[in-house]
C-alpha cells in the first residue's frame, strides 16, 4: 500500500474513532445522568426520598408512609443511588401493576445493617413469572448485591407486596 492511501485510510479510520468517541461520551453523560438522580447530591438522601415520595402521592393519588429511622448519614455515593432507585422502581411497580391504596417505606439503621422495606397493600404479584423484559425487580437484586446486601420479595395475593433489602453498614458508609 502507498504511503498516501495508508494515510488517507488511518484519517478515514481517525473520523470514525472520533465519531465513535462523541456517541460514546453522549451514552456516558446519558448513563452518568440516570445513575445520578438529580436533586439526590443536593438535597441529601431523606429529603430526596420526602420529594419523591410527595410526587407520587400527587401524581397517583396513593399514599405513602415514609419513616427513616437511625443513621443514615455517612453512606457511599453507590448506595445513596441504589436506595433511592430501588425505592423509585418499587414505586413505580405500585403505580403500574398493584392497585394499592397504600404504600410504607422505611428506612432504617441499627449497629450492623441498613435495612429499606416497601411494602404495599395491593393484589401482590401474579402467579405468572415475569415477562422477559421486566428489568425493574431484577435491577434491584443487582443494585442489592452490589451493596454486599440481600433484597427479599415477598408477596401475598391480596394482601400486597412488600420488598425488603438489608445491606452491611461496614460495606455501604464511607470509610
Ligand atoms: N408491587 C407490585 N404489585 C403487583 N405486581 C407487581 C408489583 N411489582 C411488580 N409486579 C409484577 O412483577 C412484574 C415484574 O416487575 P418489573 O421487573 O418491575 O417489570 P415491569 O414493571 O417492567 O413489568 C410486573 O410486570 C408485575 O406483574
Ligand atoms: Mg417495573
């Protein structure tokens, strides 16, 4: 190969790595914005679940309980967002699948564990599985093992579903 096709073909191929580059930093910024909900950096935790809880109320017109309970200061960036996701996912879950009037979610610490519940008072799961696309309640196993944690679903027909997460305080405060 010439020297002058060599060139032009590294060029060609400099274009499309560039171009490669700028899809990939939109993804980036796209996935960066979706792993950080906005609001949660400035408000802090609690006060980013009060809103969220608030504008479900308003939105769904279901009410929701949210108690935190101990300490929760002091948790690593990672698990302020998968807490406050996993409570977003299940909530949107109530508002799409569960006919609930009603909703709790608390938060709570003790010495060793962190633990979040949201349970609702619905139809519970169907006795169907899943349909393959359903990345909500497996999002939030993922998120749970990342914590170094476990996420419990239970469910009772007509009673509701309630889904519980415990993580290790050891693994999810900053050191
Ligand atoms: N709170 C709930 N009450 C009743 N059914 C639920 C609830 N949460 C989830 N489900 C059921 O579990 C399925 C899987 O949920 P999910 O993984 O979040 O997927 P998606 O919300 O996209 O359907 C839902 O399709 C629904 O049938
Ligand atoms: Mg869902």
């Amino acid at each position: 190969m010439s020297l002058a096709v060599h060139q032009a073909k590294l060029g060609l191929q400099g274009e499309e790595i560039a171009d490669q580059i700028d899809a990939m930093t939109d993804s980036l910024r796209r996935i960066a914005a979706d792993l950080r909900p906005p609001g949660l950096d400035d408000l802090g935790l609690e006060a980013a679940l009060e809103w969220l809880v608030e504008s479900f109320e308003r939105r769904h017109g279901i009410s929701v309980g949210l108690k935190v309970d101990g300490d929760i200061d002091g948790f690593s960036e990672l698990t302020t967002i998968s807490l406050y996701r996993i409570v977003q996912e299940a909530l949107t879950n109530v508002a799409r699948h569960a006919n609930a009037s009603e909703v709790n979610v608390d938060l709570s610490t003790d010495d060793r564990s962190c633990r979040l519940s949201i349970a609702d008072d619905g139809d519970g799961l169907p006795a169907s599985s899943p349909r393959a696309d359903a990345f909500g309640l497996m999002g939030m196993h993922e998120r749970a093992a990342q914590l170094g944690g476990t996420l419990a679903i239970k469910s009772e027909s007509g009673v509701g579903v309630q889904i519980t997460l415990v993580a290790p305080l050891a693994r999810i405060r900053n050191k």
